[in-house]
C-alpha cells in the first residue's frame, strides 16, 4: 500500500500555536479578587469555551498561585484508556476533565452534564488543530472518549 505526503502530513502532530495567535487575557489566569469565590473561579475554569481552558491551563502551570482555594489538581489522567490514542494528545482534555469531576465532587450530579461537555470541546480543539485529513479519524476517537465519560452513571 503506497502511502502518500498527505497521509503522512496527516498523522504528524499539529505546528505548536505561535504566541501571537492567544491573546494576553486568555493565556493568563484571571486576576483574583477578594470578591472572587472560590466556586466563581472554578465555574470559569470549567466551561466549554477555548478561553476557559486557556485559563484553567494556566492556572494548572501555576497551581501555587491557587493553593488558598484548595482546588484539587490531581488526576489518572485517561483513566484505563490511552492518554495518547494513534498520536493525538488528549491527556490535557482528560486532566481538564478530572479536574472538574474531583472539585465539584460533593455536587457531581449537578455539573456532570456540562463537564462532560466541556470534555467533548477540548477534545474536538485537539482534534481541529489536526491536519484536515487527519480529524475525521481524530473526532472518531474523541467521541469514543466522551462517550464512555457521558454514559457513566450519575453520582
């Protein structure tokens, strides 16, 4: 079987975000305030936006900044499934994930559905900053991954 350049142009990994293409307010983490609980904070990290990722993704880099609000940065990552499934990196999505699932432990059920989604978009931005040959074969596996998180049942 011959392979072809934009096969091969597929499979590689994505060219790395040029600085200039995230503005300074969605790479930083946002200010804290004294007015600023600890549930707002965590409400804007989880959201299915590009900017709350963004956000959540700085915070993690700097979790010291955070330790007063005792949010809880741990993670197994993927879980029992390949963090990295046929070259697409979707570790982030799932420690963005847990993340979500282990600070809004005590109220789960009320936030599943939209950590769940907020799963699925940062799984299809991995999969978009693929070659265009590439993400049909990426979104096939990212819902396998969000669909195995939506159908567990609820706390």
């Amino acid at each position: 079987m011959a392979v072809t350049a934009a096969l091969v142009a597929a499979m590689l990994p994505a060219a790395p975000a040029t600085p200039a293409a995230a503005s300074p307010a969605v790479a930083a983490s946002p200010a804290v305030t004294a007015s600023q609980s600890r549930d707002e904070i965590l409400a804007g990290w989880t959201q299915p936006t590009a900017e709350s990722t963004a956000a959540w993704l700085a915070a993690r880099r700097d979790q010291a900044r955070w330790a007063a609000y005792r949010f809880d940065w741990s993670s197994d990552v993927c879980s029992r499934a390949p963090d990295v499934p046929a070259g697409f990196d979707f570790a982030d999505a799932c420690r963005h994930h847990d993340f979500g699932y282990r600070n809004y432990r005590a109220d789960l059920a009320r936030h599943k559905d939209r950590l769940d989604e907020v799963f699925r978009a940062d799984l299809r931005r991995t999969c978009d900053r693929r070659h265009m040959l590439a993400q049909p074969f990426c979104n096939g596996i990212a819902f396998t991954y969000y669909e195995s998180v939506r159908f567990l049942p609820r706390p």
